[in-house]
C-alpha cells in the first residue's frame, strides 16, 4: 500500500492496545477505490498473527434491507464452528434466535433491544479467551439492525475487549448508518487520501513493469486525483490501447478524461460474447459470492458456460475471482449495473426472486430484489413481502418490516389484502415508537376491513395504540365495537382476551366507571377468561368498595403471581395499584422489576415507559428520590408523544423537583404537561399529575388554586368511582388549602375524613400522613405532640422513609420550638439524617433552617452509591453472583465487579455478608446516597 504509513501505523497501535487490554474504535472513511479495503486487510492479517479472534463483514447494496445481515457475517462463521459450547448463555441467550432459524417464534421480540443486548452478550463470551477485532468494510451499505448493534457495542466497550474497525464509502450521497457509532465516544478516524505524483508513477511501474514519462504521470494523477482504483484502471486503458507510457500517451490520457474509467468498462464488456455479458449482469444482480449454480440460473446458461464466463472476467479485471464470482470493486460493479435500462434491472431482480426462492434463501433474501422491481399489481410479490415481514419481525426488526410492507402497499395489494397489509405496517410503526404513522396506518386498515373478523382485528389493534397514546375514551369505543363484531364461533379466547382489554382501558377511564362494570361483570362470565386478569380487576375493586380492604392484597397476589400478566396488557397496572395503594411497596417493586424485565427481553418499547413510571412512583413513595429520579429519566427517554406514561413521570417529576426546592422547574414540567392550568383529568394517571399539581401550588402559596385542584380532584375520584380511596391525599391538600385561607372549620372536617378512612383501611403510611395533617391544625401543643408521637410510630412500621422524616421534622421543630430543645435536637437529627438518604434537599434545608446546622454533613444514607452501584449492590446482596448480575443488566463480568468493588469501598466493608448488614442498617432509600 503505497503512502499509507499513518493509516497503517494508527491501525498497529489500535491492535497493540487492544492486546494489552484496552478497547477502541476506528473509521474508515473515503471515496471509492482509496483503500479503505486494503488497510483492514492488513488488520486482519495482523490480529490474526496476534491471537485475536476475527470478525468480519462486509455491507451491500442487495442486503441493506436484510435484517442483521452484517451481524450474520460478523458471528456466523464462529457460531458454526463453535459447537456445543457456551455461546448462548447468560445475557447473549437472546440472540440465539438470529443464528437458529428452527427456535419458536411465539415469543419474538417486538423490538431490537433484546437482541442488541444478546448479540452484545455474544461478544463477551466470545472474547472470554481472546480479544476480538470487529471489521466491517462498505458500511455506508450496512442493514439498520447491524448498524444499530455497532452504536450499542461503541457505548459498551468498558464491558468488552475489542477494537471495532469501520470503513465507509464517502462522496456519492450514500446513507450514513454508522453516525451514530461515530458519535458514541473516542473514535479515530482515518481519511485515506489520493495518492501524490510519484506514488501514482511508483503505481505505474507496478502495473506496467517499466517506468512512465513525467507528463504521463502528472496526467494520470490530475485525471484521477490519485485515486489508486482510478489510476489502475487509466492504466488498463492505456495498456488495451496500445499506447506507449511516454509523453505521447499524456494526450491521450488527458482526452479521456475523467470518464475514462467508465467508458474503459463498458467498451470491454461490449466486445465480449453475450454469455459473458449475461454472467456479468446476473452476478450485478445477485450480487457477489453468489453460488454458480444460480448465477447460471440467473442468466439462462449452462454451470460450464457460466464458469467459463467467470474464469475470463477475471483474467479481464473485472471479477477479482470466478468461483463464487466476485467483482474486484464495487465501483465495477455499479458501473456494469447501470448499463441495464429500468425496466430490464426490473425484470432481473423479478427474475433473481425466483431464483432465489428456488435456492430456498430466506424471505427477506428474495424480497430485498422485489424492493428494486417496478410496481405492478402482482398479488405474488405481496404475499412475498409480506413473508419477509413477519421474518424480519420475528427477528426483532420492526424497521426492516415496514420496508417491506410499504413496498407491498405501492404493488398495491389486491382488494382483500389492503386491509391486513397496511394492519401489519401500523403494528410494526406501533413497534418502533411511531405513533402518527401507526394511526395513520391502523385507520386506514379499519376502514378498508371487509369482514367481521378483519374489522375486529383492526380495530383491536388501533385501539391498543389509542390507549398507549393516552386516548381512553376513543380505545373503549374500538374495543367496543370490536366485541360487538366478534363473528360467531371464534374461539372463546379471542372473545376473553378483546373484553379483558375493554375492563383495563375502561378502568383508566375517569368517566367510564359503568361501562367498566358492565363489562367486568361480562368478562367474569366468559369461558376462556383468564383467571389473573379476574382476580387482578377484583383486587382493585376490593380496594374501591371502601375500608377495610382485607382481600385486596391476596387477590393482587394471586393475580401477579408466575408473571401471566404481560406489561403490554392492562390488567397487571390493577393488580399493581392495588399492592401499591395498601402501601406493599416493596412487592410492587418487584413485580415491576420482572415486568420490566419482560418488556426489555420482548422488545415492548411502550410498556417500558409506564413501568418506568410506576417504579418511579413507588421509588418516591418509599422516599428513594434518586432511584426515582433514575426512573423518570430513563421513562422519559425518547417517549413519543401523546403517551399514556407521560402524566405518571411527570407526576414524579413534579414532586421530585418540589422535594429539590426547584418549584420554578416543577411549574415548567406542569405547563408542558397534558394538564397546564385549567386542564382537567380525563385519565386516573391524570389524578396523580392533579395531585402533583394541587401540591405545586402550596409551594407557589396560592391556596385558591390549591383548593380547586383538590377539589376537581375529589370530583374526579367520586366519578371514577372512589370516593374514600387513599391514592392521593386529595383531603389533606383541601385542608391544607381551607386553613391558609382562614376556613379551619371546614380544614378540620376534611382532615378528621381522611383520619377516619386511613384507620379503617388500616395501612399505617396512609394513617400516619393523616396524623400529621391533624397535627398542623392543632390548637393545642400537648395535642399536636400526641398526633405527631402516633404519626412516627406509625410511620416506622411503614416503607415511606420520607413521610416518615417529615413527621420527625414536624415533630423535632414542634419540641425545638417548646420546653423540651434537647428532645427536638435529637429528632430532628434522625429527620436530617433521613433527609439525606433520601436526597430531599428542601426538607434538608429546612432542618438546618430550624437547627441551624445548615451545610453540616449528615450521617447514614447509602453511603454515596450512583443507582447502577445500588442496583449491583442489591443483587449482590440478594444472592446472584456477578455472572448472574452480569446477564441480568446485560453487562459484563468485569463492569459488575468493579460496581461492586467501588460499592465495597463507599460503604467501608469487605464482603457481601457485609455489605448486606450496612445496607439493612441504612434501612430505604436503596439508591441514595
């Protein structure tokens, strides 16, 4: 390689640093025919040398829409060899499924993060003995998927050992799919140049064996830039015409211009036999390392005809070799492909699907050439299309099915298919967070249903969209409609399944409380019902019948129990509310854990978002701000908008922002939210942004406003049908309203309602926040210290480490303020010490207001721990080793253990046993530091 020695060098040092540990990624970037394939070849070469494992793949135009198809060059050859090992183990079991066609289906993943995180896993294990370089040449041709994995790998490099080496074509408006490697971290890139006068001479004494005269080569190097493709063919060209490499030839080599390397193609192939120029064209549209026995079949030649084509376009330049028939560059290749008018590139590519179907290629190996035909109402092309969906679908690519189910809607589909075609496309946007397009789509599928059993479908699937975007009232009409149209004789499952829908969304439905009970009571009488689903609704419905609510939690129980409520239904969220309402935060906690876990191995991208939420809910309600905190950002993360989560994070947020003395931000969060001022709530994820917002406006000292969101709150609840449900503390924040107004008559009645529900119900947070409301009307000290003892007694059998710090605050500042300083000293020290942990910074604050200890470091938390050094530390703790931690967050060993070790050191310990008894002693938050 001629005046390479930077690139060269930069790839050596790469390769070096990788051997002794360390990661990296570099690019390749440059036009064509710089070299971009030589200097990997000369890595590979190198790493092999070096005991490195090798992957390679190469990107190409034909399999751009072939889902993971580079990944499947990159890991194929080692899965083939690799035998029974350990491959798939641990975290990497996911992608299993990319490399054993024969694995069911049922369980697909819906999106690609279940896959990008196993093929990530993959790796690891792959790297456990030695390092890996990854080489991916033509990337500007990549597939979405594999492009997709090498973003995600770039930001894992701290959990494996490789170096990841790109080349990408550049100036000729390709795509760029890689970016988003580009942008991930430290990348080196290496932008090959032409090649200057004398290394275009030195290139020419190469080829032609003798030197050339100095105007020669300066007319090569200004027709070519340098540019070593481009020199070799302007060479070829002088070569077959007979011209001596003197100054003469600088004439003709000027005249040729900068289209002589095109020109030099096309005029060789014309004067070769047609049998030849037929093999050229099949491998163009088969494209290279086809198997001979279909490129014969491609261009209607015998196998001997057909190789013998091969053996001569290789002695021609044109194919670097015959068998499998390869071009030496893809410039060529382009070349001899445009030299086929449209309609002839048409009816190849028609004729290279047959082909292939015959081979037994995969659906999305034929469809990618029906992508390239012209459209002509050809019922087969969309049955063919619509194959290579559900292929790319069942392997996690909902963006390489929408590809193929737009092409089919542009055949168009005959009459009878329109319908499902455009329901498949709206499912797949529905699963790559596309909303607008989904709906689009899904509409478009129900008007054009034709049958009761389409139409049931249809509008089943939109209104599961119309419910995740946070439109309730529009889902229970379709689901409606849906139940009604139910042709008789469908299976009884069907029937359950659509009516259970209907309860769930009918139950998010603030106004919706009669037709819930309609249909509950239709559900409970279906055959094919399922018995989670029933006892989920009743534990909920327990809890709604008014204190006390014994059965509740084991009806919520039994109904989450084996994870039979998957997290893209709605039943779980009942049986979930239900445990959280009778204060089982904990349990909540980790039914949402697994449900989560769910949603990341299936791909459920939209559940994601609302366990986020209802983990950052109960995170708070614990008085684990971080961890709540962690969630809400995590939920928040590219949420498409409108969304049915969006209200419950911005609820947490809300009060997260209250917590952090930030009530000009939280106030943002509001008027950016589905409830600005003077919005009412049509949703019960709604009541809790009210609440959020009725408590907003304490901070803000506008009582007014206070009053009538907690008002329109309790308005809200009598009409969803829960009056004397403890969710929010709607009476406490009218109350609370009623005596900064001066009304203490009307703020004592409500807080003596909500005292007497609370110790009905019988849960002690509910009873102790009740408590404290009371204390804060009292006219009397001695009262006020006996509510609030009863509100900390409480309070301490309880998980809520907040409420529990702000009755010792009320409390310590209560005998602080009275006879008994030493007394409110001591407790208020317990309130700051809680304070902390909880990382509530107002009421920190206001502690060292009363105290006057503000700045002074407080003791206990959790000992400074970042949320990933808790979640490792609470694994590790709960009895999994750090192999088992590592597939759970589909991380590597070594991340897991140096969590753990900076874990160890910030708590001051030596051991897991140690590390449990200090986290047990520090009590909730978990995340906090």
């Amino acid at each position: 390689m001629l005046e390479r020695d930077v690139e060269i060098g930069v790839l050596d040092s790469s390769l070096q640093a990788l051997v002794a540990g360390r990661s990296g990624v570099v690019a390749v970037e440059a036009a064509a025919g710089l070299g971009k394939t030589s200097l990997l070849r000369h890595l590979r070469d190198a790493a092999r040398a070096a005991g490195c494992v090798v992957l390679s793949a190469r990107g190409a135009e034909l399999e751009r829409d072939f889902t993971f198809g580079a990944v499947r060059q990159l890991f194929g050859p080692v899965v083939a060899t690799a035998g029974d090992t350990e491959l798939f183990t641990g975290a990497a079991e996911p992608a299993e499924r990319l490399f054993t066609p024969s694995l069911d289906t049922a369980d697909a993943p819906h999106s690609l993060f279940p896959l990008l995180s196993g093929l990530h896993g993959l790796l690891v294990n792959i790297t456990a003995t030695a390092p890996a370089v990854v080489l991916v040449d033509d990337a500007q041709w990549l597939d979405l998927p594999s492009s997709r994995f090498l973003g995600f790998l770039t930001r894992r490099l701290d959990s494996v050992v490789a170096l990841i080496v790109i080349a990408r074509r550049t100036g000729d408006g390709e795509p760029a799919p890689i970016d988003d490697v580009l942008a991930a971290g430290d990348v080196r890139v290496l932008e090959p140049k032409g090649l200057s006068e004398a290394a275009v001479g030195q290139l020419a004494r190469r080829v032609l064996g003798r030197d050339v005269a100095a105007e020669l080569r300066a007319a090569c190097h200004a027709i070519t830039s340098g540019n070593p493709l481009l020199v070799r063919e302007l060479l070829r060209f002088l070569g077959s015409s007979d011209l001596r490499p003197d100054a003469t030839a600088a004439a003709s080599v000027t005249a040729a211009g900068p289209g002589a390397l095109r020109r030099h193609l096309v005029a060789r192939l014309r004067r070769e036999p047609a049998e030849v120029r037929a093999v050229v064209s099949a491998v163009a549209v088969l494209g290279d390392g086809t198997d001979l026995q279909w490129v014969a079949r491609q261009a209607g030649l015998p196998v001997p005809t057909t190789a013998a084509a091969a053996e001569r376009l290789v002695g021609h330049g044109i194919f670097e070799h015959d068998n499998p028939p390869a071009f030496v560059h893809a410039v060529v290749r382009d070349v001899m492909l445009s030299q086929l008018p449209l309609v002839e590139r048409s009816a190849q590519h028609e004729r290279a699907a047959g082909v292939l179907t015959e081979a037994g290629r995969s659906a999305e190996g034929i469809a990618s050439h029906l992508l390239k035909t012209i459209p002509d109402s050809n019922p087969a092309r969309v049955t063919a299309l619509v194959a290579a969906a559900n292929e790319a679908k069942a392997q996690g690519s909902p963006d390489n099915a929408a590809v193929y189910l737009r092409r089919a809607l542009r055949e168009p589909p005959p009459p009878e298919l329109r319908s499902e075609v455009n329901r498949l496309l709206g499912n797949c946007e529905v699963h790559r967070l596309a909303p607008v397009e989904a709906e689009e789509h899904l509409r478009t599928a129900l008007a054009l249903a034709d049958t009761p059993g389409q139409r049931v479908m249809c509008a089943y699937s939109l209104a599961r969209l119309r419910n995740a975007c946070g439109a309730t009232d529009e889902a229970i009409e379709l689901l409606a409609m849906a139940v009604g149209d139910l042709p008789p004789g469908a299976p009884a499952e069907v029937g359950a399944e659509l009516e259970a829908e209907l309860v769930g969304v009918a139950r998010a439905d603030i106004g919706s409380r009669s037709r819930l009970l309609e249909h509950l009571a239709s559900f409970r009488r279906r055959p094919g019902r399922s018995p989670a689903v029933e006892k989920a609704h009743l534990s909920l419905e327990s809890i709604l019948a008014g204190p006390p609510a014994a059965e509740a939690p084991a009806l919520a129980r039994q109904a989450l129990a084996g994870d039979r409520l998957s997290p893209d239904r709605t039943a779980i969220w009942a049986a979930v509310q239900t445990l959280v309402v009778a204060d089982l935060l904990d349990e909540a906690e980790q039914h949402l854990d697994r449900a989560l876990g769910t949603a990341l191995r299936r791909g459920l991208l939209f559940p994601l978002a609302l366990t986020r939420g209802f983990l950052a809910r109960v995170a708070f309600l614990h008085g684990d701000l971080r961890s709540a905190a962690d969630h809400v950002a995590r939920g928040s993360a590219g949420l498409p908008s409108p969304n049915f989560a969006a209200p419950v994070l911005d609820a947490v947020n809300t009060h997260l922002l209250i917590e952090a003395g930030r009530p000009d931000d939280a106030d943002r969060v509001i008027l950016e939210s589905v409830l600005p001022d003077g919005a009412e709530p049509r949703t019960v994820p709604d009541l809790w942004l009210l609440d959020a917002r009725t408590r907003l406006r304490a901070e803000q000292d506008n009582p007014r406003a206070m009053l009538a969101d907690a008002l329109t709150c309790a308005r809200c609840y009598r009409q969803w049908g829960a009056p004397e449900l403890l969710d929010v503390p709607w009476r406490l924040r009218a109350g609370e309203a009623h005596r900064r107004l001066g009304d203490h008559e009307r703020a004592g009645a409500l807080v003596a309602e909500q005292l007497r529900i609370a110790r009905s119900f019988g849960v002690a947070r509910h009873v102790g926040t009740a408590l404290r409301g009371a204390a804060t009307l009292a006219t009397d000290l001695t009262d006020a210290r006996r509510l609030l003892t009863e509100s900390v007694e409480l309070l301490e059998q309880s998980q809520a480490r907040l409420e529990l710090a702000k009755a010792l605050t009320q409390l310590g500042t209560l005998l602080i303020h009275g006879p008994d300083q030493p007394g409110g000293r001591t407790v208020l020290a317990r309130a700051a010490e809680l304070a902390s942990a909880c990382h509530a910074t107002a009421l920190s604050d206001r502690i060292g207001r009363v105290t006057g200890d503000r700045g002074t470091p407080r003791r206990g938390g959790g000992h400074g721990f970042t949320p990933a050094e808790r979640e490792v530390a609470d694994l590790a703790t709960s009895g999994l080793t750090n192999r088992q931690i590592a597939d759970r967050l589909h991380l590597s060993a070594k991340t897991i253990e140096a969590h753990l070790s900076r874990a160890y050191r910030k708590a001051g310990v030596r051991s897991r046993t140690q590390l449990a008894a200090r986290l047990a002693g520090a009590g909730r938050p978990p995340g906090a530091g």
